[in-house]
C-alpha cells in the first residue's frame, strides 16, 4: 500500500498548483498556437526549484527523488497544464540524467556486467569524458533555466531500434566526427546542446556512446521543425549532423557504454508517461463531471442520467486503478527495485485508461469537446503520444512477454 504523502510533498504539489495557475493558465493557449513555451519560463520554473526536482542539490538540484518529481509532473497536469508543457518544460528530465549518472559512477570501473554496459573488443581503448566538467557545464545551466537541453535517439528509419542507430562518431584526435540524422526530438528546435546517441563502435547495443553535441557547432543543423497532432506548445525537430566536430571530453561515461545508459533512464521516462497519462485522466474526468453538473439537457443535468452516471463512473474506476499501481510501481523502483516489466505494465494500463478516459471525455462534453477552445480536446491530441514515445505499447508488451518467458 502506498504511504502517504509527506508535508514536504504536500507542499510541492501546491507549489506547482500556484506556478501553473499564476504561469501557465493565462498563457498556454498562446504557446500552443505559437508552438513552443518562451525560454523565460524555464528560468521562473527554475527559481522556484521545480527544473531541479529530483537531482541531487551537488549538481545543481534541489533534491528529492523519483515520486518528487512525478508529484510535480502530476500536478501541473491536474492544475490545468498538459502533457504536452510538461514535454517542453522539463525536457531536461531526459537530456541530463545520462550525464548527473556518469558524475555519480567517475570515481567507479568503467567496465561492467554486459546486461548494463556492453563490453566489446575495444573496451582497451575507453575513453571518458570529464563528469565534473559536463555537469557545470550542461547539467547546472539546464536545472536553472539559462540553457535547454535534447535528447537524440531515434533516427529517421531506426524507430524503437535503439541498437541498429546509424549515426557515426569517429575519433579524430581530441574530436570525434558526427555524422547522421535524428527525429522526433523534443525540444530540438530551442535546444542549446543535444545528448546523442551515437555509433563509437560495432554494430549493435556494444558499439553506442553518448555524446554531447552543442547546437551551435558547425555542421549540426535542425532541418525542419516537425508539425504533430498534439502537444503543440513542445517544439520538436529533426536534426542532421554533418562533420560535426565534437571535443573527446563531451563524451558522457566509457565510450561504447551507452546504451546500457539510454536502457536505464528508460525506465524513468516511462514512469513520467504513465504518470502524464493517468493525470491527464483524472484531470479530464474532474473537467467532464464539472459539465455533466453545469449542462442541463431537456429539463435536467447531464449527471441525472444514468447513463451519463455510469460511464463516469467506469472513467473513475479507470483512473482510480491506472494511478494506484503506476505509484506503486513508482514507490518499487524508488527504492530501488530493478522492475522493467512492472515499469512496461504501468505505462500500457496508464494508456490504456487515458486512452479511453479522454475520449469518453470528449464524447460526453458533446460538440464543444470538438472545439480547440475546449481543454479536453487538447487531451484528447496530446495523449496519443503517451503509447509512442518512451517505447511504443508494442515494445512495452515485448517487455513483459520477456519477463514471461515467453
């Protein structure tokens, strides 16, 4: 059973309340049409602490751990916010992580068991980039505010495929050479440095580092801005990398141990879907019984009927449930807990009940929830990407099949 929450949490929750209310609200509408959130936010949500919820106060934090920074996530989406802000606001969460994780284990082998960081033939040759310098120089500007940060993984006709990227680094004297493309990525339009994803080795998970590439080095360009369904105020990109020189010591962790990194924070990404999704449920289940209350049809309120009645119940039921094992799932891997196919279960049933809620919610809000004034209809875009990115459904049931043994 979930224990509950302390003061402390209590009381981020209702700062996050004040911040969107204050900071969000009068403006989201404006952001989406705009396509993206002014830079400006980034430095008030960093004044307040929230960028830094969930890092360690010695990079730049402000402390906490996972459920902290799932509080807030959930929060600003029951405070009137979206999935969609909090894709482009904390877009840190999956830009940093990867290089505060190197900072932590510098001091630690650089070889390890292959299920975590595959070794190959060119393990002799590891190279390490500088943790402490990385994290002054990225990790601190990011959680206050003064620089944003990408993350890029996915690669025009790779997909899910972490393994098969095609995008190259190759050692050249103090640099490596760049060259690739990357899609979909969040926030690579605004971006000031992208966390990528690259081939430093063979083929397969044993030849991927990381790299931190400064968006304003020669050769890296962001070839479009990509229009989507949803989540309209996060500016998404695809990128091209041609010669892009990169120094060694931009290189996050041992050379060739990346995807091992990019499988670890997965996990984290996913919580932060699963909890986007089950918040954007309830937040439009509080909206949809506020209408049913409100719209008289024929005499009476929409909640009198029965049928109203049960289907808001069943919206309820679903959410009820989806919130429950997200969070304990939450409180497992907080401690610590190793659980990939709990974590791969929580985010399709948290889908799956968004998925479901947003559209009940959009039926029972009639010819209004078609209307972009409405806030549910701006759910009901954005939570079609919660069972795509961070993994599709598919690779989340590959998951538990496997833990199966199946």
């Amino acid at each position: 059973m979930t224990a509950p929450e302390s003061l402390e949490r209590r009381q981020l929750r209702e700062l996050t309340r004040r911040f969107v209310v204050r900071e969000v609200l009068p403006h989201l509408d404006g952001w989406e049409r705009a396509g993206e959130v002014p830079r400006a936010l980034h430095a008030t949500a960093a004044e307040l602490g929230l960028l830094g919820v969930g890092f360690p106060e010695a990079v730049g934090g402000s402390g906490g751990d996972l459920r902290d920074s799932l509080a807030v996530t959930e929060e600003l989406i029951l405070a009137g916010g979206s999935s969609g802000l909090v894709a482009a606001l904390f877009t840190h969460g999956i830009a940093v992580p990867h290089i505060v994780e190197a900072w932590q284990h510098a001091d630690q082998p650089t070889t390890a068991d292959s299920a975590d960081r595959p070794t190959t033939a060119a393990a002799g040759r590891r190279v390490t980039g500088d943790s402490a310098e990385l994290v002054d120089r990225y990790v601190r500007p990011a959680l206050a505010g003064d620089r944003i940060g990408a993350l890029a993984v996915t690669e025009p006709d790779g997909g899910s495929d972490v393994a098969a990227l095609r995008t190259t680094a190759r050692r050249d004297g103090d640099h490596y050479l760049v060259n690739g493309a990357k899609t979909f990525i969040t926030s690579g339009v605004r971006a000031d440095f992208v966390t990528t994803a690259v081939r430093t080795g063979p083929p397969g998970a044993a030849g991927i580092s990381l790299l931190v590439v400064d968006k304003d080095t020669p050769g890296c360009t962001v070839d479009r801005r990509l229009d989507k369904l949803g989540w309209h105020c996060s500016d998404t990109a695809a990128l091209s990398f041609t010669d892009v020189r990169v120094p060694v010591r931009n290189l996050v962790g041992a050379e060739n141990s990346g995807f091992g990194a990019l499988m670890r924070q997965f996990g984290t990404e996913r919580l932060s879907l699963a909890t986007q999704a089950y918040a954007t449920a309830r937040r439009c289940l509080d909206l949809t019984l506020a209408w049913c209350r409100d719209r008289h049809t024929f005499g009476s309120p929409l909640a009198r009927r029965q049928v109203v009645r049960h289907r808001l119940a069943e919206m309820a039921t679903r959410t009820a449930a989806a919130g429950a094992y997200v969070r304990e799932v939450a409180d497992r891997v907080a401690a610590g807990e190793k659980v990939p196919a709990e974590v791969a279960m929580a985010k399709n049933a948290a889908v799956a009940a968004c998925d479901w809620v947003v559209d009940q919610a959009v039926q029972l809000h009639g010819g209004y929830g078609y209307l972009r004034d409405s806030e549910v209809e701006r759910h009901y875009r954005d939570a079609r990407i919660l069972g795509i990115g961070g993994g599709t459904t598919e690779i989340m049931n590959e998951i538990v099949a496997g833990s199966l043994g199946i």
